[in-house]
C-alpha cells in the first residue's frame, strides 16, 4: 500500500492521538516552537498541515496561512476546526502556489513519509520569495533509524540501560506497526541528505534545534530515566538565498 494509501487509512488515529491537545509534544514543544519561529510572517504555507493545529497556531498570531495535506480526512476535519487558514488537497512535490509568493513554509513531521525529499524541498525553494524562511521540522533520524531503540541490559551487572542506534547512514524505508493494526510508512535518512538537499537548493540553514522531549513526554515514560538525553525531534531554520 502507498503512503498515502496508509495515511488514508489511518488518518483517524493520527487525529485521536495527537491533536485536539492530546499529545504533550504538539501542545508543550512542537507548537510553541512553530510560533516563536514565524511570529511576524506575513504569509505561510503549511505543508503536510493535517488537522491544521500548526496553521490555526500561526493564524492566531496574524499570519495568513494556507494549508496543504494529500489526505482527504485531514483536510475535511481542518476546515470544520476553521480558526482563520485556508486549507486545499495537494502534494508536498506540487506545491499549488506561484514561485516566490510565501514569506514561509512550515512543514511538521511530514518530510520522512515523503520519497522524492530533494522534489519536495525544490518545491519549498520555489513557492518562497527570496530571504523567506523554511521551518523544517523532522522526527529526529537518532529516533527514527529502524532498529533504534531503549535496550535493558540485564546480561550486565549492574543492569544497564541505553540507547541502541541502528544503522544510522542506510536510508531505508519501513513500514511501522506504531499500535497494534495500524500501519505507518516511513523513510529513514540521516541528517546530512536533509542538509545537502536544502544547501543544494538555495536555502541557507540558520538554526538547529534538538530539544530534551517535553516533561509530558517524560512524564508518560517514567520506565526510561535517560530519555531526557534522547532527542526525538529536529527542528532546522533555512532561509531562501536571494537569486
């Protein structure tokens, strides 16, 4: 099955479990961060925007933001949840917005379900005028390498706990049982193809961000005393160069 086969199909459980104020990562880490970051922006394209919990946070601040998501669901249930942006079907590699039009893109947890990353980025490199900005937010590659993962060691003694890595340089894709019967396909690349693709494409990185999770995180983790070493997020500012 395709990835947007999959999303599709499971769009219902990513609404449940991570919007709506649900999830401690949106609401006490992600969406903060995403208003600091484009507070002022005049127009913004959110790409990949689901419910539309990001765009409804940078509306709120004045901006006027546009909404993008291949999924069908994601975007019937943005637009009943209104609050201010605009929402339409589209593909993060055909952007439905004119060159050099959007003083920023945001795109939230998007990028490692989508297999043309260098199209995609292309994309956002496109649509922004020159000296917009891109806020790129990613599941941190350490977090997201299939085989990565908390390991008990009880062969030890004393017992040790750690974080075993995977092969971290192998793009892979996988397709994860997340919960039980739901499915989600991901694709695994190390931090240096996202890097290379952006510098490729005119957009100048200004700021990386790799926060401890959030204390609700932690708090639903209390078996794993190290995970405030672990980051699970990855957050990269670029700016598009002026041509």
């Amino acid at each position: 099955m395709s990835d947007n086969g999959l999303w599709d199909q499971h769009a219902q459980w990513w609404i449940d479990g991570f919007t709506g104020g649900v999830d401690p990562e949106y609401e006490e880490q992600i969406i903060p961060l995403a208003t600091e970051e484009l507070d002022g922006f005049h127009t913004i394209l959110d790409v990949g925007c689901g419910d539309g919990q990001i765009a409804r946070a940078l509306a709120r601040q004045g901006s006027t933001v546009l909404g993008i998501d291949p999924t069908e669901l994601h975007i019937a249930i943005a637009r009943e949840r209104g609050g201010g942006p605009t929402y339409q079907l589209g593909s993060a590699t055909s952007l439905p917005v004119a060159d050099n039009s959007q003083d920023a893109v945001v795109a939230c947890l998007v990028f490692e379900h989508i297999d043309d990353v260098d199209g995609a980025i292309a994309e956002v490199a496109r649509v922004l005028r020159p000296g917009g900005q891109f806020s790129f937010f990613l599941n941190h590659p350490l977090l997201q390498t299939p085989g990565s993962g908390w390991i008990d060691d009880h062969i030890i003694d004393p017992p040790e706990q750690y974080w075993r890595i995977g092969p971290y340089l192998v793009e892979t894709e996988s397709v994860e049982e997340v919960e039980k019967d739901i499915y989600i396909r991901f694709l695994h690349r190390p931090l240096s193809r996202y890097i290379n693709s952006l510098i490729a494409h005119g957009l100048r990185l200004e700021r990386m961000v790799e926060p401890s999770p959030p204390q609700g995180f932690l708090d639903r983790a209390p078996e794993y005393s190290l995970a405030h070493t672990i980051p699970r997020l990855l957050y990269l500012r670029s700016v598009k160069m002026s041509q």
